[in-house]
C-alpha cells in the first residue's frame, strides 16, 4: 500500500509538471479553472480522507477531466505531446487500486464516462503515431487498459469488450492486446486479458454488433440478422488474420512467455492461448491465409522454442500420474498442443522437418494409459500423416506403440477409431494431408487404403466459437478443463440456408478432403489445397487423381473457389450464433456486460451517451487502419507494411528483416519467383520508404 501511495503521488505530480510543459489551448476549449489548480494538494486531500468519501476524489476527478478533455489530440511531430495524457490515466490506474468503496467506484465510472471521446480518441491515434516515432506514447495505453481492470476486474473483461472498447475495429483491438501482452511493465493479470483476448478475438464469440446494426427497433427476421452477422464476421476474420502478422501476435507471446518463464502456471496459461490464436487463424479461409503461413513459417524458430518446450515440460508430471484420463488438465492441454501440431504441419512444411529429426511423437506415447482413448491415437496418427513420420528414424518405435495401443482397444473401439479416420464431416475439421504409400502400408491397421479424412471432434454445436474444431481460449480456475468428453459422438452441424454439400460444390480438397483455405487449381480444372499439393509435391511430380506430370508452377490460384469457401464458412458460423442466442437480435445486447455502466462507445454518427454535463464539440480525427496500407507499401512475402523495403531485380518489393529470415530458412530464392536471388542484389528503396512514411503521418 505504502508503495502504491508513493508511485500514485509520483503519478499526479508528473500530471502537474505536464500541465506546465504543455498548458491546455483554454480559449480552443472554454477550460480556465486549470490554470490555478494544485493537483497534489488535491491529491492528498483524497488520501487523508479517513472515511473515504467522494468529495475530495470528485473535484480532483473533474479537474482530471478538463485536463484529458481540454488538452487536444496529441501529436508525435510534438516531443512530449503525449507525457500530459500518459501521466493522467497513470494517475486515474493508482486512484482505480486504491479507493474500492463503491462511492469511490460509482465516481470513476462516471469520470470514465464524461472523458469516452478523448479515451476513444487516445487509442485510436496511439498505434499510428507510434508507427511514425516509436516510443512517443510512453505506457499511455498500458495505463488506459489497468483503470478498467482494476474497476471491472481482468478476469471479467473479454474479447467481446475490447471489441467494443475499440469500436468494433478488430485491427485497433488485435494492436492493443498484442502491445500490452509484450509489454514488460505491465503485471500478468493484464497480460494474461491480453493473451486470453487475442485468443477470443479469433473465435466467432468476440464479434459485437450492435442492436442499431440490425433494425433501429431492436428487432429482426433470421435472414436479416445472419446477413448481417455474417458481413461482419467477415470482416472480422479478414482483419483479424492481416493484424496477427501486422502488429507479430507470435513475437508478442514469445516475449511474454520468455518474461515469465520461470512460473510453469504462467507460461502454461499463456501458451494454451498462443496455441489457441495460432491454431484457429489456420482454420479460416481468410483472403491473407497465405501470407499468415509465410509468416508463421519465418516466425518458425519461435513458434518451435514455444511448443516444444511446453510439451517438454507438461510430460514428466504426466509420466509421474498412476492413471491418466480426459479430466486430467495436463492432459487436456497435451491433447489441445497436439491438434495445435496437426493445423500446424499441414499448413507450414518447414515444421515437419522439426517433427522427424525429434523423438517427441514416441515420448508423447509414453504417456500412461493414454491410448485408450481413441481421440488421442487419432490425433497422433493425423500428426504422423502429415510430417510423413515414415521418414524418421523413429518411426518403427512410433508404429510398434500405436499398433500395441490399437490392438489392446475393444473391437467396438478399434471400428470408431476406423470410422473416425475414414468419416469426412469437413465443418469440424482439423486438416491432414494425404497419406503416402509407406505410411498408408505401415497404419493400414486405422487408415486401411483410403484417404484419412478431416478429424472429428467432440459435440462442438455447443460452442460456435468451436466450429470447424477451433480452440477455446484458457480461462476458468486452474486445474480445471472446460469439456472433460473425450470420444462422444458429434452430431451433423446445422444446415445453412444457401449452398449444397461441399463435396458437390467444390469446396474441399481433391487431395485430403479439408475444406480449403488457400485453394489452387491444376491445368485439368481439379483444386488442391496448396499445403496438400506441396505435401504430395515432396514425394512425387505427378497429378494425385490422374498420374500426369505435373509441379506447382502449373497450378494458379483459386481465389473464386476461397471466396466461396469463406462465405461458406462465415455462413455457418453465424447461423451458429444466431442459433446459440436463441434468435436474439444481436451478438452482444441480450447479455450484460461487464463495462456496462460505460456508455457504448460511439459508432459513426451515432451520438455518445448523454451526461448531466453540458455537451461539447465532439473531438473528431482522421484515422485509416494500418493495415487499409496500399499493396505497394506491403512486403510481398507476408503483407506487412515495409519499414525498410527492399527491391529486387525482379521488381518485388519485401522488407529487409522479413527478406533475411526467408534467405536463412530458405536459401537464395527469390519467394515469388524461386529464381536465384542474393541480398545483395536487393536495393533499398528510399523513394518508396518516403511514401511510406508520408502515408503514415496522414493516417
């Protein structure tokens, strides 16, 4: 207490001294009362206030008021510009911790609401000015975030909150989470909303719409609601994957997970939500799909100092475990880590090479009792499929305990488990690739001689969120898991009102049978997955369906067949919410939310709540989102805006770090081309670095 009391005097003096660095522009916003006020004199009056009453809190509350309110927006050309702002929510963050009467409560959530404007004005020119002088906005956004966790709690505020603390914008929301998760100054309460939010925020659940998006009434038919939903849905997924690359959700937790290493509870908590995050991004049939693979395949000594260690680290205590079972929370873990492996390595070929050259898949099934459960041997005989294990030199180790585990099932089990590996239902689908010949030979025990077909999963229609076999992100109490089923059967999902089958539409992968997310097509007409065809192009130069000479430069991209997919997929995603809501007229109105005694921040036009306050001007800004930058300023290998382009001779544009990573991962290639290419024949383009930086000073 003793320590918060100095570093919260030390906040308000800092506000004092800001003030008179940067006086307020009182003519511009009719504000004069500041010039004479002693903001720590008011402070310690707060302090020594035995009874805690709201009086004192109150008039330094509405003196913080006029100075958030009447200082401008804050501008990175200015040094300093954002120190006034910084030091004030620093204050109000100290104040929130140490004054919890409800009195005291009820008067900074009226402050809250009085400054909405300027509060949603600060996060939305912070990330691009910071674009512009890295570092100009200080902790502002950090302590922006700690005032409503220490009001509302961080364990009670949700993805769904962001985005509507954020307007709805995803980009801002993923940019906020993902700075306060790398953010060494803040405690882990807040980095754990961050980590547990970007989680949120790639699941259908997040998506706040509002009940004016609608009807003005409040009310409307089915077909009203998902064709609205589902616009914003979309918009939410093609948003949600560019910002993961954009604002280096995966450098994020890195740093995160590195910073509190040493507690096994903490990095547990943080790596199921990074498992989570990266495991559904793959999942969607998202316009950036290919550039998230690129990335995440650039990223690839990250992702892999994540995953393998944590699952290094969950196995002794399971080892040590006398009986192993579903409801188990390491095991639960170890089985989401292990669906996080398939998505993985079906998507991004260079995490095969890391599952061949290790004995991980052979300790996993080391784990006791573990392969009586048929969910489990499903989901490492997926993970064998598609890092082609008949190539490591683990493979007879990995074959003779599967085929004990198989053996030792009840019949009954050992046709589920068949039936499971052979039964398409592409809407619940963790993708594997087409087996080769060996690996078909050597499982034709589970496989038999036909495609291994999409996972299945248990009863997800429950959880929208939780369709087409996305992860939940890690919350509740620990030790405890949200669904302890381990083989039940699902049921078929939903039908969607407009579309057939996908199998008659053309929607899944000729090869593997997953519903495709970065489609392409063969000279004949027939449409691959691209991780799928690369997979078969490692082992064989043929066409999969007619035996034809055929590579990977032949093949185009489908992009009608993607789009059609990713209406598909939107479609049933909010016909499912729509149908968990029980029909109510919007995502987010018909339940209570934590940041309810907020106003709605405002959308467009729509006016801001009103207060007993006399209204003034609304602060209004120009603001794009950085990821709206034009194609010509983005990276050609992962979309990201260049901060430093590059050139080739081949008249691509890349950013330099991104550009070496490629190199050191795979040798000298040109990416778009794969024609020879060295560094040093890339040329720094001032002229277009020029651009770039105008561009971000206008946003």
């Amino acid at each position: 207490l003793k320590a918060r009391l100095i570093a919260a005097m030390a906040s308000v003096e800092s506000v004092a001294s800001a003030l008179t660095q940067f006086p307020l522009r009182a003519a511009e916003h009719n504000i004069t009362e500041l010039s004479g006020v002693d903001f720590v004199s008011e402070w310690l009056a707060v302090v020594q206030d035995a009874n805690c009453s709201t009086g004192a809190l109150s008039q330094l509350l509405q003196h913080m008021e006029m100075l958030i309110n009447g200082s401008g927006p804050p501008d990175a050309s200015v040094e300093g510009s954002f120190t006034v702002f910084e030091s004030a929510f620093q204050a109000l963050s100290h104040i929130a911790v140490l004054r919890t009467s409800p009195g005291c409560v009820n008067e900074l959530v009226k402050h809250l609401a009085n400054i909405s404007e300027a509060y949603d004005l600060l996060l939305k020119c912070a990330d691009p000015n910071e674009w512009v002088a890295p570092g100009c906005s200080g902790l502002l956004r950090l302590y922006m975030v700690e005032v409503l966790c220490a009001l509302f709690g961080a364990n009670r505020i949700s993805g769904r909150h962001v985005m509507e603390l954020t307007n709805n914008d995803t980009s801002a929301a993923v940019s906020l989470m993902a700075w306060i998760l790398k953010c060494p100054e803040a405690d882990f309460s807040t980095q754990e909303l961050a980590g547990r939010t970007l989680a949120q925020l790639s699941t259908a659940d997040s998506i706040f719409m509002p009940v004016s998006a609608v009807r003005g009434d409040g009310t409307a038919t089915n077909d009203l609601q998902l064709a609205e939903l589902s616009r914003v849905l979309n918009n939410h997924v093609d948003c949600l994957i560019q910002s993961v690359i954009q604002y280096e959700v995966v450098e994020a937790f890195a740093r995160c997970i590195c910073q509190h290493q040493q507690s096994h509870t903490r990095t547990d908590i943080l790596i199921k939500n990074f498992f989570a995050t990266i495991h559904n991004c793959l999942l969607y049939c998202a316009e950036s799909q290919k550039h998230l693979r690129v990335h995440l395949a650039l990223q690839s000594t990250i992702v892999r100092d994540i995953m393998f260690p944590y699952v290094d680290n969950i196995l002794p205590a399971l080892y040590e475990m006398p009986v192993v079972s579903p409801d188990t929370i390491e095991f639960h873990n170890l089985k989401s880590a292990v669906q996080t492996f398939v998505v993985c390595t079906f998507s991004i070929d260079v995490f095969r090479r890391d599952f061949l050259n290790d004995d991980i898949i052979f300790r996993l099934l080391e784990v006791p009792n573990c392969m009586q459960y048929i969910s489990f041997l499903e989901v490492i005989i997926r993970l064998c499929v598609n890092v082609g294990m008949e190539k490591s030199p683990f493979f007879g180790l990995v074959q003779e305990k599967l085929h004990g585990g198989f053996v030792a099932l009840p019949p009954d089990q050992q046709a589920r488990l068949q039936l499971r590996l052979s039964r398409p239902d592409f809407s619940r689908a963790l993708p594997t690739a087409q087996p080769t010949d060996a690996i078909s030979d050597a499982l034709s025990w589970a496989l038999g001689h036909g495609r291994v077909q999409p996972l299945l999963s248990a009863d997800q229609s429950k959880n929208p969120g939780q369709c087409f076999n996305m992860q939940p992100s890690a919350g509740g109490e620990a030790g405890t898991r949200p669904d302890a089923s381990d083989d039940e059967e699902m049921p078929g999902l939903m039908p969607v009102n407009a579309g057939q089958p996908a199998a008659e539409s053309g929607r899944v992968c000729a090869l593997s049978g997953v519903l495709m997310t970065d489609p392409v097509t063969a000279p004949d007409g027939h449409t691959f997955e691209r991780a799928s065809l690369e997979a078969w192009f490692s082992f064989s130069h043929t066409h999969p369906l007619t035996g034809a000479p055929l590579d990977m430069s032949l093949c185009t991209t489908a992009d009608a067949v993607r789009q059609e997919n990713q209406a598909y997929q939107i479609g049933v995603l909010s016909a499912a919410m729509l149908a968990a809501d029980d029909g109510g007229a919007s995502t987010n109105t018909s339940q209570p939310s934590v940041l309810g005694e907020l106003p709605s921040l405002p959308q467009g036009n729509v006016a801001p709540t009103s207060s007993s306050k006399p209204k003034k001007s609304k602060i209004r800004i120009t603001s794009r989102k950085l990821i709206d930058a034009p194609d010509d300023m983005r990276c050609a290998l992962d979309g990201k805006i260049c901060t430093n382009p590059l050139r080739s001779p081949h008249g691509h544009v890349f950013e330099k770090k991104t550009l070496e990573k490629w190199f050191a991962n795979c040798g000298s290639v040109c990416p778009i081309t794969s024609k020879p290419l060295r560094m040093e024949e890339c040329e720094s383009d001032a002229s277009l670095k020029k651009q770039i930086i105008k561009w971000l000073k206008e946003t």
